[in-house]
C-alpha cells in the first residue's frame, strides 16, 4: 500500500485506497473511458477516493443489465420474497450503519451527531416499503356492460427507473427511492451526485450481500450533463426519479419526450417560516433557526423566508442571531459539531456570492455573512450561520434558494397578507407557522401552496407522510403510499364470462 492508501484506509476501513469503480450487475467493473474523478472530504480538502466516472457507454451497459434482472431473476420474487431481502437489506444497514454514517460525513461534510440520529427514521422508510411489497393490490371493479364482464385493475412494476439524486443527504438519497423501487418489483440505475457519490456505491454492495440479484441495483457514479443526461434520455428507460435543481429537472422533462418515460421531481424550495407573535418563542427560537442552518442549509424544505410578525420582529430576529452566533460550526467527524462546511468549492462561492447580494440589495446582516477559514477550518468550506434582516420581498435573497445556512426575515401584520405574500415564490416544497392559536394554523396551513406545512416543528418526516412540491418544487410524491405508485402501471383487465 502507498502512503495516501494507508492514509484514506485509516479514515475509513471502506476506503482502502483502492478505486471506486462502477456497480453493475453486482459487480465492481471499469469505466469505458478509463477517466476517473476525486472524492475530497469538503471540511479538510483529503482525497477520501478516486472514482470511476461513467460514460454514456457505461450507462447503456447498466441499463441493459437492469432490463435482464427485470425480465429474468427478479421478476421470479414474488411480494414475500422481495419482502425478505429488503428486510435483510435493512438488517445489513443497521449492522453497518456507523460505518455508513462516517462515509456520508467525509463524502459531504455533514455533522456525524445528525448523519447518526438519523438511522431510525432511514433504516424504517425502508422497513416501511419492505411491508409494503406484500401489500400491493388492484382492484375488482363493478361495471355497467351487457352480459357478465368481470372487470378488475392490477399494479404492475413500471420497469427499469432511472434514479438520479443530490448530494444533500446521500444515504436517505438512496433509501428513499430503493425502497418502493424494490417493493414494486422494478430495477433501477442509480447515478448518484458527483460531489457525494460514495454511500450509493457502498449500499449497493450490501444489497447483493442481502441476496437481492445481481442487476437489480446499479450505481454508475459521474456527472450530471454525460451519466445523468444519457440515463435521462435512455431509450430503455421507464422513469427517471429525480432529486435535485428545478434547471435539471426542466432538462429531464425535455429528455424523457423520446421514449416518454415517466418523470418524479423532487427539486428545490424557499419555504415560508410563519412565526406568529403569540408563539412559544422558547420553541419557535430554535425551531426557526434550525429550520434554516440544519444540514449548513443544505436542505431542500430548508425555512429560508422568515416571516415575523412585527410585534415581536426586531426581538425574534435578535434571538435567531444569537442562537445561529452559538452554533458550533466544524468538521463534521466531532460529536460536538452542529454546522458541517458546504459541500464544494463551488457551493462556497454559491453561498458567499449571496452573502455580497444580499447586502448589495440592501439587507442588513443580523450575525454571519462570513467565510471561516481560521486554525483547522482553513481548509474546508465553513461559512457562518448567517441571518438577514430588513429583506423585501421582491430581493433575490428573499426569491433565490441559495443552499446555504442564510435565512432571510420579512416583517408581517396581518395574516392574508402573510399568506398571499408566502406564495410569491416559485417554488412550493415547504412551509411552517408557529403560533398557539389554532385557527391561524389552520389558515395557514390551507393557504400556503406547498406539499408540506409543520405547525410548531419543521422538516419532521415520517414513512407514511408523503413529501413533494407544488409549483417548481416539482411533482411526484416520496413516502407514503403515493411513493409506490410512481412506480407502478395499472393495468385493466376484462373478461367476457357471459
Ligand atoms: P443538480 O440538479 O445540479 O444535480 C442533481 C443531480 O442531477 C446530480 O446527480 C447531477 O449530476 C444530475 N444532473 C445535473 N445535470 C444533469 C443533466 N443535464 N441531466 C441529468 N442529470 C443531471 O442539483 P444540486 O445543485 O446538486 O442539488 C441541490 C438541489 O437539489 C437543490 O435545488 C435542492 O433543493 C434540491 N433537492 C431537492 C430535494 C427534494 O426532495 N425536493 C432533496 C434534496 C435536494
């Protein structure tokens, strides 16, 4: 072993210096091209792995191994067997699951303390959709035809899904849409996010450990305008579930018209916080906060519009500042950390661009605003929790998803008005209010144009809740039983048995 081996293999047993190469048809194969990429870990700048990157080439031969399992072993597992082994896929995760955790914390700089505490609610989105395998039906339907015709639906697997995810959360990335993907019976190729490709590689692993066939599941990490475009315009290619940016979701529209293969956009937010002034402020204090920084912002429902009602503005906005001021900002690998540094390079420049913005447009900066690049964090992309105050509506800080740990906070009076100007945005992920009187809750709750509303909590997901968009957040539901049907045909049946 080389020095940089023994180096990356101490920082993760999984990373034994040794090339990521592509997962196809449960094998680890080369790249046609031979050209790879970097893995860094984004809080210290080390390579964690070279990567094989994808080619069109490479896609095809993923697709070509999903469409064989799909036709061959896979269509034999009945709902129970498909039950099993994403159960045992589930007990194979939970066995590795620090190990995964540490992964997704060097891949994309995550806090080990949030990557950790989210096991339960992964691991059960995925127990959730293994039960779900054998509740799968279509219905006996009454008709009104002559004579006697039995009529009835079946649910049928869509078929091959092409899967192509963000970088923000790469284990839940890949579980969320496993999970009904494998339920139903399809087969998938993933194309995981350049900037975070490693978890998606290690799960796919565990999956042929867990007896799922070879070709079921296939990783072919690499880049969005090569990989994720000719995954996206793939002829052989049932649907593409998609996670990432409204632009790449407008070219997946585009590229699915040659087959017109079906589409599900998980894509971006800038989601209205309602914080009323009659709220518990003890509760609503952190809850805003964290509504906004959690992740470093990284997080597509991610409250970034706060909106105080004037009452209690000057004093809300004083308190966020300083709850955001004690965060402790670091690498992600101390248990201590709170705020992880930004992905990339290029999600830093992102980020401190707005910082600049903002106060261009005339914002004035309550805490943040700044690159920490002191001692050990000279080397990541570490920005500071950072709150605007005096936004106007109509600022790009206020209409902009920016993807960083920024919330901007508008002053309100009066609830129509709150409501009518929380669905200004073109997005429609998210959207909150926190506040002890029920009827705004309610109000609010039917009047913001969003998928999802949190009445005194934010971003709490649960298997059986779907989470979507509205508007350029997107269409198509993840979790729930609305998950299964994305990737699912209904088929009608008709026989004469007059
Ligand atoms: P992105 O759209 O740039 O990339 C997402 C994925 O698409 C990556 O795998 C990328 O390689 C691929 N891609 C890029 N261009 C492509 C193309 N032309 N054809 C096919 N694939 C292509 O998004 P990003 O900036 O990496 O991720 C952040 C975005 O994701 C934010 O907008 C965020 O809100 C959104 N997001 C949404 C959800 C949700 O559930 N709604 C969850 C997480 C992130």
């Amino acid at each position: 072993m080389s020095a940089a081996e023994q180096m990356i293999s101490r920082v993760h047993p999984w990373l034994d210096g040794k090339l990521k190469k592509l997962f196809i048809n449960g094998e680890w194969v080369e790249g046609s091209t031979g050209r790879t990429f970097e893995s860094r870990n984004p809080a210290t700048g080390e390579l964690l792995a070279d990567v094989v990157e994808g080619s069109a080439e490479d896609i095809d031969r993923a697709v070509r191994a999903a469409r064989a399992a799909f036709n061959g072993p896979w269509s034999k597992f009945k709902p129970y067997d498909r039950q099993e082994v994403l159960l045992r896929l589930c007990d194979l995760m939970d066995k590795h699951y620090d190990e995964l955790s540490l992964l997704e914390t060097l891949d994309m700089g995550g806090p080990i303390s949030r990557t950790r505490s989210r096991k339960t609610s992964i691991i059960g989105m995925l127990r959730y959709y293994a039960g779900m395998a054998t509740a799968l039906h279509g219905e006996v339907v009454e008709n009104s035809q002559p004579g006697h015709i039995f009529t009835y639906t079946s649910k049928e697997p869509v078929g091959v899904v092409g899967a192509i995810t963000a970088w923000n959360g790469p284990i839940n990335a890949v579980i969320w849409k496993l999970g009904p993907i494998l339920a139903t019976g399809c087969t998938a190729v993933f194309k995981p996010a350049e900037q975070a490709p490693l978890c998606a590689l290690r799960i796919a692993e565990l999956s042929v450990e867990a007896g799922i066939p070879p070709g079921v599941f296939n990783v072919v990490s690499g880049f969005g305008e090569t990989a994720g475009a000719a995954l996206s315009a793939h002829q052989d290619v049932d649907k593409i579930a998609f996670t990432g940016s409204h632009i790449t979701g407008q070219h997946l529209i585009r590229a699915s018209a040659g087959n017109i293969k079906r589409l599900s956009l998980e894509l971006g937010g800038k989601s209205a916080n309602i914080v009323f002034a009659d709220a518990d402020l003890d509760l609503a204090v952190p809850g805003s906060a964290m509504a906004a920084f959690s992740n470093t912002g990284q997080v597509c429902g991610a409250g970034t519009r706060l909106f105080v009602e004037r009452k209690v503005h000057d004093q809300f906005v004083e308190k966020v500042a300083a709850y955001g001021k004690g965060l402790k900002v670091g690498n992600g690998q101390d248990p201590k950390t709170q705020i992880g540094p930004l992905v990339s390079q290029q999600q830093l420049e992102r980020v401190t661009g707005y910082f600049a913005i903002g106060q261009n447009e005339g914002a004035s900066v309550a805490s943040g605003a700044e690159r920490i690049s002191e001692g050990d964090l000279s080397k990541g992309y570490f920005v500071s929790p950072t709150v605007f105050a005096n936004v106007k509506d109509e600022m790009r800080i206020a209409q902009e998803e920016i993807f960083g740990p920024v919330v901007s906070v508008l002053p309100f009076d009066d609830i129509d008005e709150v409501i009518a100007r929380g669905n200004t945005s073109q997005y429609g992920l998210g959207g909150g209010v926190w506040t002890q009187n029920l009827k705004k809750a309610h109000r609010i709750a039917k009047g913001l144009r969003s998928g999802s509303v949190w009445v005194n909590c934010w971003m709490t997901r649960d298997p059986a809740m779907p989470f979507g968009g509205y508007k350029m957040s997107g269409y198509g539901r993840e979790s729930g039983i609305q998950h299964l049907e994305e990737f699912l045909n209904v088929k009608s049946v008709w026989m004469n048995v007059t």
